[in-house]
C-alpha cells in the first residue's frame, strides 16, 4: 500500500489521506494525476493547482466511490494555490501544525496565532498528538468482518459477533462519527450497561445544560420532588434554550420570597456513579480510539477495565475550566490523545484529554508496560503536572481522586432570585397548578 497525507490551505479539514495500492496500474494512475506523466514517478511535496491538474481529476473515477473524497478535496484548492504531498499517514497533530503553517507561508499567508504554539514545544519534544472529535466521521479498526478480533476481550467469529455499532465513545456523550469496529456485540452490552453508564450519571447535568443530544435526545434529569429539562422551542425568539425546573412541592401563596425560600435548596437527582468506574471508562474510550497495533503495551490495562471493580491506587484525574467566552454553548464531545515517542521513563507513556460538554478532564492511562512508575506519588504527579502547568499557564487544575469504588450522588443546588423591583406579569409568572378532576 502506498500512502500520502494531503495538506491544503483550508478552515475546513485541511488534511486528507490518500492510499493506494502497490500494483503498477495504481503507481502509474497517481503519477498521471500529479504529474500528467505515468512515467515520472517523482512526486514533489510542493504542487501547485493548475486547471490542468483539475482536469486530471477525472482520473480518480476509476477508483470508485472512495475517490470522491479526495476528488472533492483537490478540487476545492484555488488555481496557482500551492499544496502538499508528503509520503505516508501523518497522524500527529503537532506535525499537522508545522506543516500547515509552512504551507501558508510559502503562500504569503500570516499563520493566525494557536495555541499549537505555545504548548507545541513541550508536547514536540516529549509526544505525538492525535485529536479525535465527536462529530469527525471515522472508523477505528479493519473492516472485514472476518478478520476482526475484539480489543477487550479478544475474541473474533463466529465465537462472538459485530453486528452492532460500537461507538468509540458513547453516542450518549455527543459522539455521532467515531466508531469502533473493534469491540463485539457482547463487550459493546457490557460496557453500556455498566461503566459507561456511570460516566453518563456523572456528566448528565452538564449534558442537559449544553443541550448534547444521545440516542433518545437531550436528557431529562429527575429526582425526589423535581424534574429538570431543556427547553428548545425558546430557541426561534429568544435565541437560547431555556431550563425548566417542574418542582412538585411548591408553597401556596404568592410571595415571591416565600415561593424562592422553599425551593432554594439541594435537591438529589436520581443519579449515582462509582469513581474509579469514569477512570475505566475514560481509559476504554482512549484505547478504542487507538490503532490496534498500539494495544500491545495495554494489555493489563484491558485487563483492569474488564476485572469486576476493585480496589486499586490510581493516579487523579485532574479537571480544569476553559474559557467559552465567544464559543457556541453547545460543546463537540473529543479526546486528544498524547503518546511518548522516546523511551526516557519520568514521564507517562501515555495521557489524555477527556472533553465532554466543554469540560476537559487530563487523564495517565494506568498499567501500561512501557511506563516505570505509576504515578501515584506526589512527586512523580508533580513532576508530570508541571510540565502541563508551563505551558498551559493560569489554568486552574483541580485533582479528582476516582479510584473509590463506592456510589457517590450527585446533588442539584437551586437558587433562584426575584429582585424587589421586579413586577409579576412583567418579569416573572406564578403559574396555578393544574385542578385534579
């Protein structure tokens, strides 16, 4: 197979990778494309678009439906445009940055700034980057049925099944075009029903806020007294969702204060989750997203997030708060995933970055065998955490210790206020309940 990444000057997916096969038909096919010339294989990383080129195009309908992508990708690129061809599948985010960059200079383009370039120089020298994102449509793992053996429980036909999309992360979560091809009927039931159900316990107020639609739509979360949902029909005049709270003891009268001094108050959803359940869960998800030839060195990761729950010391998750200011408040659900790409053991062999409705959640993937230490120890934490800290300055991390394997609830805290001058009819409404017949 001979691969190439495709770098193009664009907002939108600026890279494209292209295959094809080591057979002389496919060879010659690729050099008259890029060259007009079966016979001149070199293929020159700069090219520019010529309406020549555009017309060669054409060529790619004899590869079939698979072309399409790469056909419309090329001719999206302005004529005299200058692109890339680089040997191979680029996959590292940093070397998507480096080479885009260099891109838009060669064509007199002002790089807007990034946050690639602060952080990059760290993370360059110590890791490779792959970003995974909800709404990206991509399938992790071989697509043959036949020849697909299960990354959790590795087994592979007909002693289990795939009939079954598995998303990589749960659908309930956001996640729409990551799938897993990977993982069997009977493991996919399995974690549904168990720790990625506790991360959505978890995370279910946050999915409500942001308006994240799963498989039966936005949540609605309900507890004793109470029933809190999204109401989008106020999006046309309003321009935003609203929350309504549906409380079932409400005082009888209308005083406003009255009213808000009995509702104000924390209120217990029936929701309830087991920490050391999420760090599983969070794990699974990363080793999903993996190549499978990258699993090797997580086997007794696999075995951890599969063995009934049970106590274990664990590095935190640590969680921080970004800046939304300006963003849509509904957030793509990802996971940025970093690997070491250098033996020196100080630091994890790998880490990630969680993001679900806007929160992001760092996380070390345990019981790796490339890794020396389980940096479960403050200094070997701190060390880990202050190579984070220098380049993502000012950032408030907090560390959540989820190894405990009791259920811990989750409360709601109302509070609700009605100034003085605010007049009923005019900025408030006190609805009547319903007469029961």
């Amino acid at each position: 197979m001979i691969r190439f990444t495709i770098f193009r000057l664009s907002n939108h997916q600026p890279v494209l990778h292209m295959d094809f096969a080591r057979r002389q038909k496919e060879i010659d096919l690729f050099a008259s494309l890029i060259n007009g010339d079966a016979n001149n294989r070199e293929i020159k990383r700069v090219q520019v678009m010529t309406e020549a080129l555009k017309e060669r195009l054409k060529l790619l309908d004899v590869v079939g439906d698979k072309s399409y992508r790469a056909k419309h990708f090329l001719e999206e690129i302005p004529n005299g445009q200058m692109f890339l061809i680089v040997a191979g599948h680029i996959e590292d985010e940093l070397e998507y940055h480096i080479y885009l960059t260099q891109l838009a200079k060669i064509n007199g383009v002002t790089p807007e700034p990034s946050t690639m370039d602060r952080i990059g120089s760290y993370l360059w020298e110590h890791y490779e980057v792959r970003i995974y994102k909800g709404d990206d449509r991509r399938r992790i793992g071989v697509d043959d049925k036949s020849l697909r053996v299960c990354r959790f429980c590795g087994k592979k036909m007909p002693e289990v099944s795939f009939k079954h999309k598995a998303h990589a992360i749960s659908e309930a979560l956001g996640n729409k075009g990551l799938v897993c091809l990977e993982e069997c009927d009977e493991c996919n039931k399995r974690f549904n029903e168990s720790i990625e159900q506790d991360l959505v316990q978890m995370m279910l107020p946050h999915l409500l806020l942001h308006g994240i639609s799963g498989k039966n739509g936005i949540p609605v979360i309900k507890g004793d007294g109470f029933t809190m949902k999204l109401d989008t029909s106020t999006r046309a005049t309003l321009g935003l969702d609203t929350i309504k709270y549906i409380l079932r003891d409400m005082p009888n009268n209308k005083d406003p204060q009255n009213i808000l001094a009995g509702i104000n108050k924390d209120y217990e959803p029936f929701l309830q989750y087991k920490p050391q359940n999420i760090y599983k869960c969070f794990c699974k998800y990363a080793l999903s997203l993996m190549d499978s030839s990258e699993l090797k060195c997580f086997q007794d990761t696999i075995a951890w997030i599969n063995e009934p729950i049970t106590k274990h010391r664990l590095p935190p998750i640590w969680h921080y708060s970004v800046n939304t200011e300006g963003k849509t408040w509904k957030q793509t659900t990802s996971m940025i995933i970093m690997r070491r790409k250098h033996v020196g053991k100080d630091l994890p062999y790998c880490w990630a970055i969680m993001i679900i409705a806007g929160e992001p959640y760092i996380f070390i993937i345990p019981f790796c065998s490339q890794d020396k230490y389980k940096f479960v120890g403050k200094m070997r934490q701190d060390f880990f955490m202050n190579g984070i800290k220098n380049m993502m300055q000012n950032v408030p991390f907090q560390p959540r210790d989820m190894s405990g394997i009791t259920p811990v609830k989750t409360r709601i805290r109302l509070s609700f206020e009605i100034s003085p001058d605010c007049e009923e009819g005019r900025d408030y409404y006190i609805l009547e309940p319903e007469m029961q017949k």
